[in-house]
C-alpha cells in the first residue's frame, strides 16, 4: 500500500510518497481502506514544525473517511463493509476532555490518515452519516464537530437566536449550517462579495463585509437591534476577538476556536466589557459526533468542499491549503 | 366597557356578559383594550368549579392580547400603541417559578381576559411578535409557553433528535411546530386520517394512529429504528404515560403537562423503567416568553387556530372547546 | 482459587463455592486478587432469580475491591500493586448512560466479584480513595456512586439547600454522607429511635420517625418552615414516592432509585402536583466515580459497613442482607 | 435625617454630610433606616471620577443594611421591622442578568446607602439572614453574592474539587469561605506570612505566597497533584490572568471578577492555552442572594470584616479601603 509521510524538514516538499506494508488489526481493532482525508489548520503548522511534538516519519492529517475491510477478532462495535470516519482525539468517548486525552492524536502524535489502509481501535471510529460521499464524510472530524460544539454548552441555541461566525474556514462554515438547522439567525463576516453571495446561499441571514466595515462588531449590534449575538464562534485571527466582544449580546457564549498566531494582545479590562462567557472548544466527544452525523443524516446536510485532490496530489492540496483562499474544506481523494 | 363574570354556578349558562366601569391603570400599570382571548383546559375546569379557587364573580380566561392605550405615570417598559399579550403567571419573571407565583393567575385567582379593557401592571404583559393578528398573539400565554418548554430543560433539543408529541391540542401542535424550528424529527399521535394529515402539514416527520395501534408506545421505537423518542409532551391523557415510557429513549425527557383527571394509575416501577428524566411543566417566565416570540417573529411562524367566535359567543366557545375536537385553539375575538 | 457461583435455583442454597482455574489477562486486561465484595438489593434479586438473565452458573456480586497482580502487556491505566474497586457498568466510562451499557453487567450478565481472582478489561476499573479499606472500597460502585448522582443532576446542590433521604439502606446513607459534605442540610426517615440516633451521628439535621408519623412529607414541609426538600433520594418503596411528592420544595429535583417491588400504584396526577423533576437514577459513569473517589479521599469519608462476613458465610451474608434489618453496607472478605 | 453626597470633585474631600428630609415611600416602597453600610473597589472609582456616570450630588455606597421602618400601602413582600439588605442591581430578580439591569445601580447611576433614611422598592431588598449583625449583612450586596457565583455556573462545585482564590479582598475571602462550605479544597494566594496564616484559619488548604512564587500558577499544579484548579476566581490584577492561566485544569471554569485597571495585555493564544471557561461574573440575581442567605444562616457563616468606621468617619473609611491592605471588608455603621 501507499501512504505519505513528513521527513521533518519543516515544508511540503518533505511530505514524501512511499510504499509499506498493509497494517494488520489486532483483536480490538478493524483495517479500514482509506478513501478520502480532509485538511485542517493543524495539519499544516505540524507540517511546518510549528507544533511541539516531533514529526519527522509522520504520516499526516487527521481527518479521514473510508470504508472497514477487516475486523480483528474481539469487534463488535462495527461490520466489514461499514462506512467510518475517524475521530480526532480517540480517547475521548464521552462526557468533557479527559485530561490526558490529547496525548494520543493521529497526524500529529501518532500516524495519520494520508495512507490507503489504517488500523484502528474500534472505539477510534464513527459510522458515517448515510448520504454522504467519502469525500464529505472526511470533513467532519474536526471541522463539523468543532462547529457542532455550538450545541453542547452552558447555553444552549435556541431557535431565534443570533450566531455569529466568522469567515470561510470550515469551522465556520459549518456552524452557519448548523445554526440554521437549529433555526437560528446567522450573521457572517467576510471579505468579498463573492464569498458573501456564497455565505448566502449558503443561508446566512446577514453578512458583513469586514474590509468596507473595520468595526464590525458595532454593525453586528445594529443588524440585530441593539441585543447582539448571542453565540459566537470566534477564530482567532487577527483582531477578531475584540470586534466579537463588541458584537456579544448580554449574556452571550463566545466560543473560542484555534490556537491564532499573531493576534494582537488583548486588555484583560477588555474581556470584561462583555458580560459573556469565552469557551475554549476543541472538537468534540465521540458521542457527540454520534449526535451530530444524525442530524447531518436526518437533514441531508452537505458539507462544503472547496476542492478535491487526487492522492497523488497531496503536495498541491497543502500547498493551496496554505494560501487560504478556500471556502469550506480542501480533501485529498484516496 | 362589557365583560364576562361567572356565576360560580359551574355551567356555561353561569358565564354571563355584563356592563362595568372601564378601570385606570395604577402609577406602574397600563390599561390594555383586549382584542382577542383564548381557551385552555384550565379555563373548562374553573367553569365547571373544578378548581381549588373559588370562582363566583371571576372574570374568565387566563390568556389574552390587546392593544396598550394608557399608561400609569411610572410606566416604563411600554408605551401607548403597543401590541402585548398577557403573562400566564404575572409574577414569574424569570428563572425557575417563585414558590408562590402560582398565587396570581389570571382567570383563576385573580380576573382574566374576557373583557373589553384589562388594567395590567406594566411587569405583567410581553410584546406581541411582530406580524401575527391578535387572535394568533392570545393563543401564545398558556400553550405556546407550555411547548417552549421543549428547550428550557436539563437537556438541550439537538437536531436531528426525535419529539413525541401526542394529538392536537394548543400546547402539542405549538410543540410540534417549535420542534421542527429547531431541527428536530417529529412523531405525533393522533387518531383520524384527517388529523394525520393535517399534523403531517405542521410539519410531522411521522404520525400514528393510537386507535389502530394501541401500543404505540413500540411503534414510536419501531420508527426510531429501536432508539426511542429523545424528548417527549406527554399530555396525560387515559394511559398516554405508559406508552411514553415504552417510547422513551434511554435519558428521555419526558415533559409531562397539565393535570390528567381519571388517567389510570401507573405503577412506580413503570415509572422506573425508563431511564429517563420526567419533568412537570407548567407555562415558563416572562423572559422565556421573550425568547419565544423571538422565535416566532424570525420564523413567521403561525400559531394554529381551529376557531375563531365573537365576543357575544363567548359561550359557544366554551361549549365547542369542551367538546375536545379542535385542532389547534379555540380563540374569542372581542 | 475459590468462587462461587448461582445453580440457578433461586435460594440461597444455590450459592455454592467452587474450585476453579485462575484467570489469565488478556493483553488489554488485568488480572484482581479480590480483598472484598458488598451486597446490594439487585444482587438478592438475582440469587432469587427476579431478574430476566439467566444466573445458573453466574459468579454473583457486582461489587468488589482487591489489588492488581498481574497486566496485560499492553494495559496503560493500571500498575501491580494498584488497589482498585469495580465499576458497576463498565462500558460507562462517561457522560450520559450510553444505551448498550446495560448489557454487561458483573454478577448479572456476566461474572461478578464472589471470586478469589477475577480479570478485568484495564477500562473496568478505578483506583481507590486512599485511607480505605478493601472492605469499605467494595460499598462504592454501586450505592456510593448512585448516591452521588445528587451531584450530577440538572439542579446543582447548594450549601444550605436540604436534602431528603429514606432509611438506613447503602445509598440513603452515602447520599446522607455526601450532602453534608457539600454543606446541605439533611432530613432523613427512620423507623426507629435506635437508628435515629444512628443518622444523627452521621450528620442528618433532623430525622423524622416515619412509623409514629405516617404522612411524614407533610412534616418534612413543617421542618423545612414550609419550603420543603429540595433534593429527594426516593427509595421507591411502599408509599414513600407519594409522601416525596408531598416533601418536595418547588423545582425539587427527585432522584428515583431501585426499581420498587410491591409499591402501590401512584395516580399520575400526583406526580404532576408537584413543580418538581422526576430523575430516574442508576449508578454513574467512571469519570463520576473518580470523582467521587477525590471526595472521599479529600474528606476522609468512611462508608458506613453493618457488617462484615468472611469468604466461606457468603451464603450467611445473603441472608443477613435479606432480612432487611441493616443500617448501611454488608460486606464481604475475600 | 443625615447623608453623605459626592461633589464630583473626585477626591475624598468631596464627600460631604449634609442633613436632609427624610424620604417618603411610595406605595410599592419601603423606607429603611439605614444601619450599616460596606465599600467595594467600584466605591473607591465612582469616588474618583473613574466611572462613566455623572457623580456629582450621589449619595454613595452601593452596599447596606438596615431595617424596615416603614411601608407603602401596596407592599407586601416585607414587613416594618423586618432586617433587610440592600441589593446591587435591583432589577436583576432572577435568572440570567437582563440586559438593560445594569442602568439602575445604587451608588452609581442613582443614589446609594450612605444615609441614615434610604427609601427602596419592595423588590429591592432582600431579608437578612438571622444571625448576622447589620455590619455584617453590609457586606453581602456585592461582594458575598459576587463569590456565591462560584455555584451558578455552568459546572457545580463538587466536594472534593479545588478552588483557588486570589489575596484577601471581600470577593476572595468569601469565595475561600462558600468553597469551604460546599467541600472544596482552596488555594488561595497572598503576600504575607501573616495574611498566610489569616487565610489558614478561614479553612485554605494550601496557601501560596505570590511574593516569594511569582510563577504561583505552576505551584498550584503541582499542591494538586498535577491536575489544576477546578475552579479559579480571577481577580484581574497584574498578572494573576496569566497564572491562574497555568493554574487551570482541563475544563476549568474560570470566573473573572471586577474590571482591572492596568493589567498587562494577554496574548489570545495565552487564553486559548488552557482547556477552559473564562466566565465574567458580576454580583447575581436577588434570586441567588437569597439562596446564599439561606446557606449563611444554616451554617453561621461570618463575613470577614476587617474594620468598622463610625457614620462621622465615612471620608476616614475610604481612605484606609483606598490603601488596599485590608483582609476582608470595610464597613461604616450608619
């Protein structure tokens, strides 16, 4: 079989094909036949060797779907023929991050899912919503999951009430879709008309362009008669997080994605302007995730790829990736 | 100004319309020209002396809509010309209920709606949601605050989850509808074809015949493929708990309503069965009330009237409501 | 090694001690020299055959404690030496009860802990409170963990807040123990001056005898200045849920235990007198029991043990427990 | 009757007593003699000028006790005689805080309780709890009601669990004391053997001096094992943002308090590094205080004063609270 590994030079061309051994399933554990991968954030940081573990002979991405060929003896949790998707941290099965759960993360402390045939533990795994192609079910490890956090704190959405999410990334994008599901308003920010049409269509009920509107976070609070936003999804970047506590309702939960590099520093008088609750989240349970390919099933939602790449092209998907033009998720095809 | 009394004689002929002064609002209060009132079971019991109060001399009707047309001089929170509907429970604010708020409540301890000019303290009233006719905001007090309850409790009503709700009263359709807001499958109860489809136009993923299928409690697992319903309005009605119980998903909540009158006994390890929560619900707090007509107004939702009578019929309107075959409510336009 | 198992005859006869091969762990498995076992309600149910699994050959018990002697080769959780406590439903290792994890249950669908070694997937088990004994480290997996369910619903307990508890059994008096660890105020039944005592020593504020006083919930209102419990444990036996009702503060969250034999049955309208949630409550996950395990610890908290029998009187032990008589936890040492 | 005004002038000069007519309630008021009366930090800026308002003619002091002297006509939630407190936002009755709450502020936006007469609306004031002297009762408002939010979040308080609290200001002090209660394990900071020791005697468990441990976050790991504090109550000064940063365990909740002036600007990352909540806090609902009164008079709780200055010594009582060395709160008998 194929699979990519980094060298650990630090840039995509250290990213190198090579030939190995199909792995063999222990008693607790399936082979599943990789068919899709999906791009995130992290994947090109650990790519640069801008994150702490070591990452030379890594097999990169977290992200990925495919279809699960051999079961080890002691499975029963999934069938040969089943359609899985991998989970990002796979110890985490329930309830909130167990504390040591982000010690065993796949393309980034142990191999990833750029390779025609991974083993798994069978508790590492989710079915994948039907409907999906392999493609689309390789998006939501990190991405859909992240976004669906939205619905799992202190304060829950209810129909009516106003998200706030920011950009194209697929994080964002994905808590637009399931903001609306929930019966949400949805208010976006972007850069362009063209992305803001998209956002639409996508059914954004408001989009701001921040490029003709700097303070965006006050036309938040004019777009929704002076309450604000009540949930937000903050990414992190650049000065977003003071325009988002601009923009933050009374009461409102600002959910923060990422770990933003060059983001200006912040006044701590400044986070407590907003009488908000900031919540640091990063993807989510397995059991979450188990609820959220339900609602992607019973709604027939389509996540948003931006591009697909063929295996063999693995190099040029990081290296458009990199640019971050996209709008939605970038996959590589196995 | 007219208004109706009842004679606590406990029968329609007991509701009668008279002549009386038309009052003033206090320094904190506002005097509202009623539009429109609404029926609620709880309205039937007090007719027919069903209930704790004493009720000879009571002006009836817990819930109503009107038009603000003059205001105490310490009035702050309205102006002259709004459109508002009543509170169910004026003292419940917000939170959880006050242990005595149940002391004031309108059409029970203290006059209701049936009424041309109503004089409420200014704390007692919401804003109406913007494009529904009064008829439509007097069916919100009771009803819909009751289903709202759907997203107030421990658990949060994901998308993709399943609700039960059990035939056609004012508080199941707005359940129904609320549901489906928020993403939502819906398996609804109902005993006609004509019904069946009906509530399959509200928006009903799934509807059973309890006539044709008595145990319905197995069906609502059958279509749930063996899951169960995950939030469920169980109505109280003859054995409806039972089979909610059958149908209730493991970690249910089951949203029990009203006050059944000769539902058969159940034994406490039926109750225990289920691991489930079973939550008494009973309207919500003004705030709720809010947040409800916030969703209303970004949706456009409108609430399902089966009849609409003129103030002068106020007693074909009790008379036609008690005999339970509405779908949707019953409002006295007056 | 020695361990006993059920002929499946339904008495206490049945219980008969055996010679068997000790067990070897598996590579994700651990092998436990059992110090201790304890004996609740569910397990007399099993001996007598109430319970739908089949127990001819079934080792009983569900709860135990000993030390770790031996590891699989690729177990991470656990070291030699480890002293460790069962976990009542190992496949909940956290969040909400998952809707399988009923079906492997130890000493009820597979084997128990009435054994001189028993195996251990590594995932089954917790490490114990430091400052126990193995005899007090086998009260918890059960009783202990259900009685911390007060902790771990809806409603949060609150210091000052008070707390109703019934009887003597294990869970009423854990649920005794950690109320007052966490500042509440306790109000538990009795049937005797004796164990009224008994409960006072342990901390109850106000114990209410409920044979000189039947309806005993209308004196927990009268203790509570009105108010009533904010926190019910309801055993579920006889008539106690109805005099719960009657206990219960607006917004009082009930924690349903067990699964009553013989109560009489409850008109439903009496549960829906009360504003109050209904909480059917079985154990708790791993991650609870850990933290209940840092409880203890931090407290020093000692389980409360009637009586302790060793290995070769298992069949006195059950009987002891079967005459209903103690006050706390029957144990015995392995 | 006898109050203290603000000239505006922005220094403890422009505090001036001045007689008055005593107030007359309306009907919905009651008129309190005002006994006691405590200074919080927003005292000390609204003093300086440092506040948005207009303060020149306020009466000061959010924060006071006394007794009810006499009632309007329509009041019926106290009673003459009735020993009352004052509280801080007295439109917040319960539930979340509603969003224009914060415009009517005692001692802020109108005028506060440094006066021998204060006339409040019946919906303003909650009964003291039994037991306190009125000193002490002063010192509930803000401060008290501010660290019993320590259990109105997302994540309750468990017994066991560990709270780690900042220097010896009301906020922290009383944080140490409510955490105690509830069967927590406090850290606690502080900058001095002598404070060290203060502390202890209120329960701390482990107390840190931050002088002679500037790095006191990566200490508190390691008193807890490596786990963190589960709980932090930030007090926003200098760096304690960044430490209590280092000092969190995975899903703290990490409740920032006050607004701090001067602190150093974080790094997002910085905030994105721990796995938790940052909850802005501010006073609570009536609801809430309550609930707390209820739980300082089951336990006899003392609030720590640390000095009691005579009405005609009110300028003198600033001074010492603007020197910040105090251990606990300042109060002027009125």
């Amino acid at each position: 079989m194929k699979r990519y590994r980094l060298d650990g030079s630090g840039s995509i061309e250290g990213l190198t094909l090579e030939e190995a051994e199909r792995p063999c399933p222990g008693r607790h554990d399936v082979l599943v036949r990789m068919r899709a991968a999906s791009l995130n954030y992290l994947d090109l940081k650990i790519l640069h060797g801008h994150f702490p573990a070591k990452t030379a002979g890594l097999v990169p991405l977290s992200d990925g779907a495919g279809e699960v060929v051999e079961l080890g003896e002691d499975v029963t949790r999934l069938a040969v023929g089943d359609r899985v998707a991998s989970t990002f941290l796979p110890h985490w099965i329930a309830g909130p991050l167990p504390a040591d759960a982000r010690k065993v993360q796949p393309g980034a402390t142990i191999d990833g899912m750029l390779s025609e045939y991974v083993v798994f533990p069978e508790e590492a795994l989710v079915k994948a919503p039907a409907g999906l192609t392999y493609e689309e079910v390789s998006t939501l490890p990190c991405a859909a999951l992240t976004a669906w956090q939205l619905f799992t704190g202190a304060r829950p959405l209810l129909p009516g009430e106003t998200v706030l999410v920011q950009g194209s990334g697929g994080v964002s994008l994905f808590a637009l879709q399931f903001a609306k599901l929930a019966g949400a308003r949805v208010v976006a920010t972007t850069s362009s008309a063209d992305k803001a049409a998209r956002l639409k269509a996508l059914g954004a009920d408001i989009v701001i362009n921040y490029r003709d509107m700097p303070t965006w976070g006050q036309a938040v609070r004019v777009e929704t008669g002076g309450i604000g936003a009540d949930h937000i999804v903050e990414i992190g970047e650049a000065d977003t997080l003071e325009q988002s506590i601009t923009a933050a309702a009374v009461n409102a939960q600002i959910n923060l994605v990422g770990r933003p590099v060059g983001a200006p520093p912040i006044d701590p008088a400044t986070l407590m302007r907003a009488i908000a609750t900031y919540r640091r989240i990063s993807v989510g349970s397995r059991t979450e995730f188990e609820a959220m390919n339900r609602a992607i099933e019973v709604h027939g939602l389509s996540p948003v790829i931006d591009r697909v790449f063929d295996f063999g092209q693995a190099p040029d998907a990081f290296a458009t990736f990199g640019k971050r033009g996209h709008f939605g998720k970038i996959v590589i095809r196995i």
